[in-house]
C-alpha cells in the first residue's frame, strides 16, 4: 500500500505517516456520519418503495415530454425525501444558481422587498439580484427592493438587526443559506434554520422563506422543508444527484409555490407537464439512491483535510470535531500561492484531467477570479472531490465532494505534495 502511494503518486513517506496518524486519531468522527448514512439511505428507499419505482420510469421522453412518469415519480420521491409537499426536479435548470433564481423570481413581484438573513448570499446571486451590476434583467431593474442583514463577527445571525427589519418593514420572501459559500463562517444546521425561520414567521406568517440548500442535503437527518421552509434549492451536481445525475437542480417546498416555480421556469399554464428528461432519469434515481452513501464518504474526506490541515498549520473551518451542516472544508492559507498550488495539487490525484493544471478566471458569475479544480466524470460536479478559491483575500480554498473517501484522500494527499514539492510547506 506505501509503495502504491509512493511509487504510484510520489507521495513522501513523512506525509504518509501523518496521514496514518490523522486516520487513527479521528477514526470515532469519521465513523460517526455512518449512522445519518443509514437513516437517509432507508428514507430513499421507503419513499422508492411507496411510489412504486419501476424499470417504467427510467425511460425517458423527447420533444414536449408529456405524461412523462419517471418526471412524476422522480418529483414525488424527492418531495417526501425533502420532507416537502411537492418537488421540481429537472435537467432544464442548468444549474443550482438557475433554480435559485427561478425561486426568486417565482414569487417575487414589483414593489416586493427580499431580505438576505445570512448576509450576502452566494456569489452568483449578486447579479441576478442585482447587488452588483444590474441593468441585465437583475431583480433591482423590476422595482424588486433588496434588503441584506450582515452576519456579526462570529459568523453567527444578527437577530438584533433583524427584528429591527422585521418591525419596520414587510418582506415578502426572506433568502437563507445554508451552506458557507464563498465566506468563513460556520453554516447554519437544521436546528438553526428551524429557529431562524420560527423568528420570521412570528413577525408575519406570510413571509416565504426560501432555503439554498446546496451542499447540505443528507448531511443530517432532516431536510430545511422540515424546518419551516417554504422553499428549498439544490444542484443535482452536488449532493443529491449522488455523483450519477448528469446535469439539473431541484427546487422543493409548498405546493402552490412549487406551481410558481414550474410556471416560471417553462411558461404560466404549461408548468410541470412538459420538459423531456432525454433518458437521464435512471441516472437520477440511482444518484439520489446512493447520495447518502457519497455524502457520508465526502464528510470523512472532509475531516481527514480538516484534521491534516490544521496538524500542518492551517486554520480550518469547520474543526475536524465540528458539527457538519454540509460536505464544505475550508482551509486557510496565507497568501494565494499556496492556494493556487494546493488546488493545482487536488487535480493531479484526479482519475479525469489529473494532467490539467488549473488556473484562475474569471468564471461567468463570480466577482473576482475564481480557480477550480475539478478532475471530474461530471463536468463541474462538485460531489465530485473539487477544490475552489477565489482569488482574494483571505486566501481560503473550500474543498468539497468526493465519490469515495479513498480517492478524496489520494486528492487530499498530492494537494499536500504539491506544497512540499514548490516548498511552500515543510512536514519535519
Ligand atoms: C453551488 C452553490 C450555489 C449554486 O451554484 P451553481 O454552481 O450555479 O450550481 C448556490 N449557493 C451555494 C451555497 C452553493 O454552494
């Protein structure tokens, strides 16, 4: 196995023995996502079960896609799944940033104020709210008001300046993230959310509060929808799609406004009944099968970084100990050298594109340059093991996925490498 790593991966065998050493002392953590593993493993396979999966349903339909029941059943098996009345899961969103968007602007109407609770909300939301730019059909060109509480220094929600918001203005939707994003700070867990969105409702009941739920599902053993969301949104190229489905996003949540979400995304009376699947639905169900099993994976690979890291003088976020909300691992570095080679390094242990050096650009969407690797089957499948940075500062590569924790920690490991080899890092 040494020589493997060694001969196969010119990994050092100073670095091996500390990696041993990070295995053997976090093996209790590293276990322990085993048992949410379980349980959202037995919840797909009971919602599978109660709508009735069948070989009928992984094929696929062309052109308008009518009565499509792999579409149907693929919709009601992620609602129960998600805890929610009802679902829309399809490969027209071409991304997670396309669903969110398709939330907002579902139930979002001239005069109407969003507020942001958990700060700025995700690079990519910054131009389609119209936060920065503006002027391409952003929200903000549609009298769409933009409301935004900053999270305090600790990362945690202002609750003072959000009643003052509350008190003083009507919010017709309230947008939560779940995950970290772009930002250091810790991501809100269920029981948060749960508490966060309690507070809303109690100023007015009718405030819909939607959920960005990317990165977090099956990470614990409920979903936001279960915690009061009207609304909840994620990638199929993140955690529920499993590694499996090949493109698309779902949004889940209230019947009514899942109906607004479909009339938006296709037109107003045409909704859920059309949008082909082209023959993906197998891949989506067997990726939404095995999605708590590569979750599980991602979270051990994720404390393995975070243990190794923090042993090689990093700061990192969250501690290997912490509790985990999503598959996000952020770690610090210095300057953007060693972010940029750490990244460089995560490619080279990559079973696709490991000869890829990535660089930093300006990816459509994001403010600053952003470097991402990403040797992987998916193209851009952040399930995948992947490593993004923007490059600013402070320099924090966020580190995520992993379709099996031996190959994330072979990632993990030439990352490492690729320090010690531009002597950037020193293991004695
Ligand atoms: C990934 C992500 C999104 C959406 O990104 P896409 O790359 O467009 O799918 C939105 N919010 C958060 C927190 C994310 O992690």
């Amino acid at each position: 196995m040494v020589n493997m790593y060694q001969e196969g991966f010119n990994i050092d065998s100073r670095l091996l023995k500390l990696a041993q050493d990070v295995e053997i002392t976090n093996k209790g953590i590293m276990d322990g996502f085993e048992q949410t593993e379980e349980y959202n493993q037995l919840k797909i396979i009971k919602a599978m079960q109660e709508h009735k999966l069948s070989e009928a349903h992984f094929h696929g339909t062309t052109g308008y896609g009518y009565g499509d029941i792999g579409r149907e059943v693929i919709d009601s098996i992620y609602a129960q799944v998600m805890g929610a009345e009802d679902a829309l899961v399809r490969v027209q969103f071409v991304s997670g940033t396309h669903a969110l968007n398709v939330a907002l602007w579902s139930v979002l109407r001239p005069g109407d104020t969003l507020l942001a609770v958990t700060g700025k909300p995700y690079d990519t939301l910054e131009e389609a709210i119209g936060i920065t730019g503006g002027g391409h059909g952003a929200l903000s060109d549609f009298g769409i008001n933009y409301r935004e509480i900053s999270l305090l220094d600790d990362g945690s929600v202002d609750y003072d300046s959000l009643k003052k918001t509350l008190e003083r203005e009507e919010i017709k939707a309230a947008l939560i993230q779940r995950s970290k994003g772009y930002g250091w700070r810790p991501s809100l867990d269920i029981e948060g959310i749960k508490k966060l969105i309690g507070f809303i409702k109690g100023f007015n009941s009718k405030t819909i509060c939607i959920v960005d739920n990317c990165y977090g599902e099956f990470v614990e053993m409920n979903e936001p929808a279960e915690a009061g969301a009207d609304l909840i949104v994620g990638s199929l190229i993140k955690n529920p799609g499993g590694g499996l489905a090949p493109t698309g996003a779902y949004i889940a949540g209230a019947k009514e406004l899942v109906e607004l979400a479909s009339y938006r995304l296709t037109s107003p009376g045409v909704g859920k009944e059309c949008g082909a699947t082209l023959g993906v639905n197998r891949n989506i169900l067997m990726g939404l099968f095995f999605a708590p099993h590569v979750v599980s994976q991602s979270l051990k690979a994720a404390v393995f970084c975070a243990a190794l890291m923090e042993k090689l003088g990093c700061k990192v976020s969250p501690k290997p100990e912490e509790k985990r909300t999503d598959i996000i691992q952020a770690v610090k570095f210095e300057s953007s050298e060693p972010l940029i080679a750490f990244c460089q390094g995560i490619q080279k242990g990559a079973a696709v594109d490991s000869h890829v050096i990535p660089q930093p650009w300006d990816m459509p969407g994001y403010g600053s340059q952003v470097i991402m690797a990403a040797g992987t089957f998916i193209q851009g499948a952040s399930i995948e093991m992947s490593a993004d940075a923007p490059i600013r500062p402070p320099y924090i590569v966020y580190l995520q996925g992993g379709l099996t924790y031996t190959h994330a920690k072979l990632s993990i490991l030439t990352a490492v490498q690729e320090l010690i080899n531009r002597k950037l890092l020193n293991i004695e």
